[in-house]
C-alpha cells in the first residue's frame, strides 16, 4: 500500500482526488490536511468533511491548515468553484469534526514517525508543505515523494502563473528548492484529464452517494469551465496525482529544471520549466507531460464503485 496525505483545498476537483484515494485499496490515505486556496480555510474544511460524509469515509482525520499565503494577499477562485468553494451538490452539514491538530503539525508529525514511506500529495496552494518545512528541516528526507498538482509552461490564472503556485509562490519557492523528489502534475498534463460527456455518462450510473455526488459536482464544473475558460470538458487536475500515485503509468514524466518566479512583474507564480535544458542545471522535477485518458478514468469509476 502506498501512504499518502492529500493537502487540498476543496474544490471540486480535489474532492475527486479524495474519492479515488479513499476508494482505492492500493492506497492508504493517512490523512487530509486543508488549506486557504478555491475558498478561504474554513470552508475548504467543512468541504473536506462534506467529502468524507458523503462517501462515508470515517477512519480519515481531517486538519485545517493555513488560511493565508505565507507572504502574499489571499486569493480564492470563486468563478470557477462557486462562493463555498464546492458549489452545486447539495449536501448536508457535515456530523464528522475536524481534528484539534493543526495541518502543519500533523504533517510533521506523521513524517516524523514515518519510516520514509510517506507520500505528500498537495494539490492546492502549497503553504502547508512550505510551512511544514521551514519549521521542522527534518522532515525533509522522510518524504518519500512530492505528488503535487500546479503549475505547467503556461498559465490559467495569469498567462504565466496556474492558480496552486500563483496563490503563494514564495511557498512553491520553498518547496521547488528543497531537495525533494517532486513529480509535477501541471496543466500540460491535467487539460488532458477531462471529464468528457461519456465519463460523464459513466459515472452517472454509479449507483451510489459517491457517484451521484461526483456527478453533481461534474455539471457544474462544467458549466464555469465553459464560462470562464470556453472549454467544453472540464479538466479534473488533481485527480492527477492521486492517479500517479496509485499507478505511474498513467502518466510520461520528463525529469526537467524548474524554478519558480516570485519577483517577475507579469510572471508572478511561473513555473520557469527548462524544457530545451538550457540552463544546464540539476533537472529537480519529474514534469508529467501525457496522460493515459482510458486508465485514468477506469481508476476514478473502479474507485467510485467502491464506496456503498
Ligand atoms: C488548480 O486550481 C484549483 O482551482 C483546482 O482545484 C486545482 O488544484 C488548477 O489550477
Ligand atoms: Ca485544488
């Protein structure tokens, strides 16, 4: 079983991320820890536990994190995920309770008691990680491997930045410099996860709360895709990383340089990506450049159908 805590700010995508852990026997997901990003921290933890209501998931803590960037002003993306940060599915309050542990800590301390064989999969901003860094070093060589979802060689949220490492860069910074083995699911990789009206269709009969939920969350992901961006399927970014960590070959990785701008008037939040191996430095990311649709997608139904 391969060990993992999802870092995440829910979110319709990362809710999918959560699922397929959850619902995938070859992975132990040790935990959730949340974060300011698509809403504010509040609300990314009631939508976590939402996620764990719904799909009946009760052996998994939950942690809020931070609720602000490290350095910047806080930044959410209520055009594409709706005021709650998980618009559409109509779901009740959540019974479950958040753990009094902080994020940060919890991270520290699971790595801590580790014996290297935890696997962090942050697919929001990435100031838990960062945070988690700069206040215990030590946990740097327990990580096993970074599965992140952010960035790529061009932008969403400006035409240099995806909204992960824009939101807070200086936290990307840390965590781009820090020696760890990273493995970036960027947009190059996740504008090819999408949810195409057969996935759709395929999901929708899914006879249980899990699937309907991840159906209802699928129409209006939809729609503010198509508004804000005109595409005509969403893509489901973080799912991606919990995909790779389930199976690597769902995905072609390039082992490339990145560094991350923090200080460019219009490239704010870019993941600077050598793709032509210019600067001749120490390639330090494993970029993942295609996806396999058809296995990623019979991961997501095979994960749905686990849950009763
Ligand atoms: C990322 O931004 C968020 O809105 C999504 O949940 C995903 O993590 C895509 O740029
Ligand atoms: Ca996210």
């Amino acid at each position: 079983k391969r060990k993992i805590i999802i870092d995440c700010d829910p979110g319709h995508d990362d809710a999918i991320a959560i699922l397929l852990a959850a619902g995938t026997p070859q992975i132990e997901l040790v935990g959730i820890t949340t974060v300011a990003g698509n809403a504010e921290v509040e609300k990314t933890t009631r939508n976590a536990l939402k996620v764990c209501e719904i799909a009946g998931i009760h052996d998994v803590p939950v942690m809020k994190g931070c609720g602000q960037p490290m350095v910047r002003k806080r930044e959410t993306a209520a055009d594409i995920h709706g005021d709650s940060g998980m618009d559409g599915p109509v779901l009740p309050e959540p019974t479950r309770q958040v753990e009094n542990e902080h994020a940060v800590d919890f991270i520290i301390r699971k790595l801590l008691e580790s014996d290297g064989d935890i696997t962090l999969v942050p697919v929001g901003p990435l100031t838990n990680i960062a945070m988690a860094m700069r206040r215990e070093p030590a946990i740097l060589p327990k990580i096993q491997e970074i599965v992140l979802m952010g960035g790529g060689t061009f932008g969403n949220w400006t035409p240099a930045a995806e909204f992960n490492i824009f939101v807070d860069a200086e936290a990307a910074k840390v965590v781009f410099e820090s020696g760890v083995p990273i493995t970036m699911m960027g947009l190059d990789l996740t504008h090819q996860a999408l949810a195409t009206y057969e996935v759709a269709d395929r999901i929708a009969q899914i006879d249980n709360p899990a699937g309907k939920f991840v159906s209802e969350l699928l129409v209006f992901f939809r729609k503010t895709y198509l508004e804000v961006f005109g595409f005509e399927h969403p893509p489901v970014h973080d799912v991606c990383s919990v995909a790779y960590c389930i199976d690597p070959s769902v995905v072609e990785t390039r082992k490339l340089r990145v560094d991350i701008e923090t200080r460019g008037e219009l490239t704010y939040g870019m993941t600077v990506v050598d793709v032509g191996g210019v600067t001749g430095r120490e390639p330090n990311v494993n970029v993942a450049m295609k996806l396999d649709h058809a296995k990623f997608w019979n991961m997501v139904t095979a994960a749905l159908q686990h849950f009763s």
